[in-house]
C-alpha cells in the first residue's frame, strides 16, 4: 500500500518550504479549504487524512498500532520523508498538534515550525493544570460517544463550529463527524481524550506558533497559555473567536497570526 492511498494524500502549490496540512478528530483535510488558497502560491502545501479519516485506506487502520498517538506521529514522519522538500512547517489542528509534536520528538531537527491550532496535551483537570474537563466530564463523553456517536455529532457540531449565524459551517462539521466511521472514531476519541502528552511538549525547542480562541469549548485560554509557558520556543496568538475551528470560522485572522509567524521564521510574505 503507497503512502497516497493510505492517507489520500494531496500535493499542492509551488515553493522553497513545505507546508505540511495535518487536521483533528472527525474530519478529514478539507477543514483546510478555506486556508488553502492563501498559501498555494508561496508554498509546497502537503494535505492528507490521518488513518480512519477522510478517504483513507480504512483497512490500514490497525488497533494496536493507533492505541496512542505515536502511531499517527510515525505515519506524519512517513509523509514527509516521502513529499516534503525543502524546510518543513506543520500546521496542524486539535489533536494533530500533540501529534506533531511526537513526530518532532521521534526525528528531532526534522521541522523548521509548527502551528498548533487549539491543540492541548492534556484534557483532564488537576490540581495544577486546567484541561478543561474533569474525570467524570470526558467519562461521560466518551461514554455517549460509545452509545450514540451520530446523535452526538450531529449535537455537537454547532457547539464545537461556535458559528450560530453561519448554519453552512455547522453543517459542514456534522456532514464530516458523520462520514467519518464511527467505531474509529469512537476509539480514536478514547486515546485523545485519555492521553497525557504534557511531558512530551515540555522544553520542546521547535519554533511554535500557539493558536487559541478564547471561546473555545474543548481547549480554553489556559492551555494555549500553558503551552507557551512550557515551550520556550513558542509564541502565542489568541484569536477572539467562539468555536474550535478557527481555520473555517476565523480563516482570515488565522491566515494573519500565520504569516507573522512565518516572518519570524525568516519567510517572505511572498
């Protein structure tokens, strides 16, 4: 089986760097639409579906090799080694950001940057970190998701998308929750949402651009501010924006905290 057909993987635009396009849970990479184009001129932009996702192979979908994150961190490493040329910078959203950051520590040097759009380490609340759920919140989650995932998608999709006056964008989400296969995604959710990968950003020194929307359901301002306080390589760019989607509900300010970014990293605007 070819990396391709594994993760649909698409290439794009014309550049020096490559721009490595990575989404989250119950979507596929079509969650980049609306950032696509701003960057297809400068760029050699890398888009794919994570294994279970989107128009992937679901038959290269084993259990035990995405039991933890790790998995999809070597299958984001394989990808670039097959399609990147030049520097490498992921852009990656919700739960692609932690596995962003796990490629960077299985290959370290390999990234010249990284863009995490509302991702977090750790979803669980403690006594000296706020997650933004408690135990028994992601119990029960996950418990739903087991019981009636599609009922559960097609009510959570306009309070993740954070867009009651754009009903087109909340039916986007649950159209993608729904095609998405259901007992994967009900696994997948599982090791997100009871997995800890704060000791795995801490001191990670890759450039990071920290993307945080203050109305975020899933990932509140404590953890973009989290995040940055560990990384010592990161800046943080907090978004005024409801929703955890903030590259289809805030594209243009994401496309703006992006490019100064990139400056910072030496890049021309183009």
């Amino acid at each position: 089986m070819t990396l391709q057909k594994r993760n649909n993987v698409q290439v794009a635009g014309a550049g020096d760097v490559t721009l490595v396009l990575s989404h989250g849970l119950g979507c596929d990479q079509s969650m980049w639409r609306l950032l696509l184009p701003h960057f297809l001129e400068r760029f050699r932009v890398v888009t794919y579906d994570l294994v279970g996702a989107g128009r992937s192979d679901l038959s290269a979908y084993k259990h035990d090799k995405y039991s933890t994150l790790w998995g999809y961190a070597s299958d984001l490493n394989e990808i670039i080694d097959e399609y990147a040329q030049g520097p490498v910078i992921v852009v990656a959203h919700s739960v692609s950001a932690m596995i962003t950051a796990l490629a960077e520590r299985q290959r370290p040097g390999r990234l010249m940057g990284l863009v995490m759009v509302g991702g977090s380490p750790c979803y669980v609340d403690d006594e000296a970190y706020t997650g933004g759920f408690t135990p028994e919140e992601v119990h029960d989650l996950l418990t739903t998701l087991d019981e009636n995932y599609l009922g559960w998608s097609s009510s959570m999709a306009p309070v993740l998308m954070g867009t009651p006056g754009q009903p087109a964008l909340e039916q986007e989400l649950a159209s993608s929750f729904s095609r998405t296969d259901a007992q994967i995604a009900r696994h997948f959710a599982r090791v997100i949402f009871l997995s800890d990968h704060r000791k795995d950003v801490t001191g990670l020194q890759l450039p990071t651009l920290i993307v945080q929307c203050t109305g975020d359901p899933v990932v509140p301002v404590a953890v973009g501010k989290y995040l940055n306080t560990v990384m010592p390589s990161s800046q943080l760019s907090i978004i005024e924006n409801m929703g955890h989607y903030p590259q289809l509900s805030a594209s243009g300010a994401c496309a703006a905290a992006m490019d100064e970014f990139f400056t910072h990293l030496g890049l021309d605007h183009g």
